[in-house]
C-alpha cells in the first residue's frame, strides 16, 4: 500500500514538473545553447579566412601596414577572448566577445575600402575569391546571430512567464541570456578617404 | 476624429499581413519569373530541367526573378524566400535558391546546408562571375539563366540522390486510397490486419484443411500492403495535393539554409 502510495506520488510530480514548464525551460536552454554553437563556428570560420586574406591584399597593397596590422591585431584578439561554456550566462564576458568581434569586423571593412585604391588586386582572381568567402561568412554570421537571438527571446521569455518563472526560481536558477546588440556606429558605412 | 484614429488601429494591425504578403510571392514552380526576364520557352525547358534533376539527385534548385527589392538587403530577402519555400528536401538540406532582382541588376545565389561542402561560397561566387555576370551584361538574360543553372546542376549532381520513393511522385503504388483514408482509419485497418491473421492462425492451429481456403477467400479483397510504408506516403501525398493547387510542380520539402552562398551585381 505504501509502495503504492509512493508511485502515485512519484507520478503527480512527474505530471506536476511537465505542466509547470520544466521540460520546457530546458529544451529552449539547449536550442540557445546550439545556435550558439553556429555563431561561434561563422566567426571561427572568419577567422580563419583572414591570415589568406592579409597575405594576398600584402603583395599588392604595400603602403597599406596599418591597415593590415590592424586586422592582424584584431584577429589576435579574438583568439585571447577565452570562450568558456559560461559566456552565455555572462553578461559581462559575453561583451567582451562581442567586443573583440566587433572591433574585427571595422578593420575588416576598414581594408576592405582601402582596397578599391589598387585596381590590380580587385581584378586579381585569388582575392575575389577571398572576397567571396568572406562576403559568405560575413552572411553567415549575420544568419547565425538572428537565429540565436530568436532562441534567446524564446528562452527568456519561457524563464520569466508564469508558472515557469516559479519553477526556475525554486528548482532551475537558469539565467537570461544575453542577446546580440548592434555594434555602436554599426548604422555609418565606413569612409573613403584618399 | 475617435473613428479615423479607431479605424486606423485596425489599419495597423492588419498591417504586417500586407507587408509579409507583398515580400515573398508564392511560389508557382521551378522557375518563378516575377520580374520578367526569362521567355516562355527558356522558363519551360528551364522548369522541365529542374525537374528532372529533383527526380534523380533529389536536390531542389528554384529560380526567382523579382522586378526589385524594395530597398531590402538582398541577402534578408533571399534566405526569407529560401526558408518561406522551404526549398530542398528535410534532413538533406539540400535546396538552392537562384534569385535575380531585375531593376538592383543584382542576384544571389543561396545555398543549402547540405550542399555547402560542394557548392562552396567559392564555387557560387565563380558561377556568378564567371558563367552568368558577362551574360546579363550583353543582356542576354536567357542565356545567363540557362548556362547559370548548368552549371549550379553540374556543381551539384551526384550530392545527392533520390530515394526509392521520388519527390514528385508521391503516390507510390504501394499507397491505394491514400489519399481519402484518414489515419485513424489506417490504424483500424492495421488493427483489423493484426486481429484478422491472428485469428487465421489460431484457426488453423486447429483445423487445417478449412482454415486456409477461409484465408484464401477473404484475403482477396485487401490490398497488399506493407505497414512501415503507410505513413510516409501519407504525408506525401498530402502536401503533393496542396503544391498541385499552386501550380508547377514544384513544393518545398522542408530544407534548411545557413546563409551560405554568394552575391553579384551586374
């Protein structure tokens, strides 16, 4: 009878988490977790494009150092960023990704103008391909931001509406995540100056 | 004043309605040639083309012109297309979307995420380039279509094949009344199949000679139907009838798409 007793109880809790937003909760964590995984494999793939990209614009663009150490620097810095598991719940470590993102992306575009002084190396075939690659990684990322967004207001909002926000509150403690932002000045092109 | 401020709420809510049909057309097939700029008789060999090619590597390529973006970033607009069509098969992702604004003079070439591993950003970047760009600017537009698609085709045959059951011909013919029988009655079938061999072989266990001419007879008016292929081709079948209503032969099969791909002006 106690055994009994037992497995009803078992079975209401069951019942009881399931209604409650439990599963839910969890499932919307893990598709943050996985478009995460995108974002952090489009800027990985930009990354890796950029030593080949450095190398071809070099031959042509001699007078270009800063430019090109700039986007150097900045690649450099975005392999320092230490990306631990926890930079989803951290607000402040998941600026300091974005920042260093960011600050790839203006010199990237920032060489990017400064190449359309040598008409050599637009017409040169290795750097439109370059130039292909990173347009599609450039999309890519683009992509993968806006869907990782989307899971994170999903997520967000399944943690604060009723009854999930009582059962994060007493059993989960899930955090909300941080959403991508637009880069401060991200709204001007970048200028042309000869 | 309270009515015109009234009635412009409404306004407003209907609002993104409007504004979401008027962004993405509906798809009337293989080619969609919203902004004019393929004849009749490239669009039909183009759409007969496509075809054929879903029927052996499953891989679906889908054209769309549009007279112009509105403003839009191309890129928004051809992955909002290319997921709103849900081009390619699930699981194979492999859809490729081959869209051309007439008035930007750009177009875009997006690619599944199945396919991204041979048609590269590269390979897309080049066929733009290379195959379709010098062709639009002499302003032979058919002949940029026909030899851009070759080569999207000759980029990605082989990726991927058709399975036994072919996207465009969903009513196998393992699949009689499939398109009328709803699936609880499907079940009850299967249910009957299942009470009806067991009590053949209860009855046979016990008189032998009898059983199995009683088993001969009823069993003719059944179909012969293996029961793992039932749902499938169910579900098939269905979305073939929607796609016939929108005309062309042509219906999404739920692939996905990651942003790759590449982009071109003219």
């Amino acid at each position: 009878m106690k055994k009994l007793l037992r497995y009803v109880a078992s079975g209401m809790i069951l019942f009881m988490l399931s209604g409650c937003g439990y599963n839910v909760m969890q499932q919307n964590e893990e598709a943050v977790k996985a478009a995460w995984g995108d974002v952090e494999a489009t800027y990985q793939r930009r990354s890796d494009l950029i030593p080949n990209l450095v190398e071809t614009v070099k031959a042509y663009a001699k007078f270009e150092k800063d430019t090109l150490t700039q986007v150097t620097e900045a690649r450099a810095k975005v392999g320092t960023v230490q990306m631990s598991k926890d930079v989803l719940d951290d607000p402040k470590k998941f600026e300091e990704f974005q920042a260093a993102q960011n600050s790839m992306s203006s010199a990237l575009s920032r060489l990017l103008v400064v190449v359309e002084k040598y008409p050599d190396l637009k017409a040169n075939q290795n750097f439109m391909d370059l130039q292909h690659q990173l347009e599609g990684t450039e999309n890519r990322i683009n992509v993968a931001r806006t869907r990782y967004n989307k899971t994170v207001e999903t997520f967000n909002a399944s943690i604060r509406t009723f009854p999930n926000n009582l059962t994060n509150k007493f059993l989960l403690h899930l955090k909300p995540k941080e959403p991508f932002k637009a880069a401060p000045g991200a709204e001007k092109a970048p200028q042309v100056t000869f | 004043m309270k009515k015109a401020s009234a009635s412009f709420f409404v306004l407003l809510l209907f609002l993104p309605f409007a504004v979401e049909a008027a962004n993405i057309p509906a798809p009337r097939g293989y080619v969609n040639d919203y902004g004019n700029m393929i004849s009749s008789s490239t669009e039909a060999d183009l759409a007969t083309k496509l075809k054929t090619f879903e029927e052996t590597d499953s891989t679906q390529l889908v054209v769309l012109t549009v007279p112009s973006l509105e403003g839009e970033p191309l890129e928004d607009y051809s992955i909002k297309v290319a997921e709103a069509w849900k081009i390619g098969q699930k699981g194979k992702d492999n859809g490729i979307l081959f869209l051309v604004s007439r008035e930007d003079r750009k177009m875009r070439i997006e690619v599944g995420r199945g396919l991204e591993g041979k048609l590269t950003d590269l390979t897309a970047g080049r066929i733009i380039d290379l195959v379709v760009k010098p062709r639009f600017k002499a302003e032979d537009y058919d002949g940029g279509f026909i030899a851009g698609v070759s080569a999207l085709i000759d980029a990605t045959r082989g990726e991927f094949t058709a399975d036994r059951r072919t996207p465009s011909g969903g009513q196998g013919p393992y699949v009689p009344f499939a398109g009328e029988m709803p699936s609880w009655f499907a079940f009850l079938m299967l249910m009957g199949f299942f009470a009806f061999f067991a009590a053949v072989a209860r009855s046979r266990a016990r008189h032998n000679r009898l059983s199995r001419r009683g088993l001969r007879r009823s069993g003719r008016g059944y179909p012969p139907y293996p029961g793992g292929y039932y749902g499938e081709g169910w579900s098939t079948r269905e979305e073939k009838d929607s796609d016939v209503d929108s005309g062309g032969g042509f219906s999404g099969g739920g692939g996905s798409f990651g942003g790759g791909g590449a982009s071109g002006s003219w």
